[in-house]
C-alpha cells in the first residue's frame, strides 16, 4: 500500500496518494513508514502544527536519532515560527 501511496506521489497524484495514504493509517495507525510520509506530505502543504504533531510523536516513539524525523521537525518549526526550538531539532 505504501508503494501504491509513492507511486501515485510520483505521479503527482496527492489527492488520490493522500486518500489511499489515510486509508492505510486507518488499518495501521501506528505504522512508522505511513506516518512519516503523511508527515511529509503535511510539510509539502505547509500544515506545520499537523506534520509538528506527527513528527514528534515519531520521535518519542524511536528516538532523536531520525536525522529525517528532526529535519522535519525543523522545518515544521520554522514554519511555525518557533525558531528556538528547530535551532534545537536541527542541532540534534
């Protein structure tokens, strides 16, 4: 289902990429991989709270050693304005 979701992605289907994607996450809510990429896509739209959200629950749950999951915490916190704390992700 998730390489349906990237493929659609590529093909520069996000709406349909989006439903398939919450149609995953439906049966699998806890799903690293589909919640990375809803995250991502959250960032891509500019919805920074939500992606802001996402991310740090992904961080709790592996760790800060996600150079991926703290980029994006990064820039969902730029987005928000709350600079210190993606100076703080960034860093990490």
């Amino acid at each position: 289902m998730l390489r349906l979701v990237e493929v659609l992605r590529a093909k520069g289907a996000m709406q349909q990429s989006g439903a398939v994607l919450a149609q995953y996450l439906n049966y699998n809510p806890s799903n690293i991989a589909g919640l990375r990429l809803m995250a991502y896509s959250h960032l891509e739209t500019g919805s920074w709270a939500i992606a802001a959200h996402i991310l740090e629950n992904l961080s709790e749950r592996i760790g800060r050693n996600d150079a991926l999951v703290m980029a994006g915490l990064t820039q969902a916190y730029t987005g928000l304005g709350e600079t210190e704390k993606a100076i703080a992700a960034g860093r990490i």
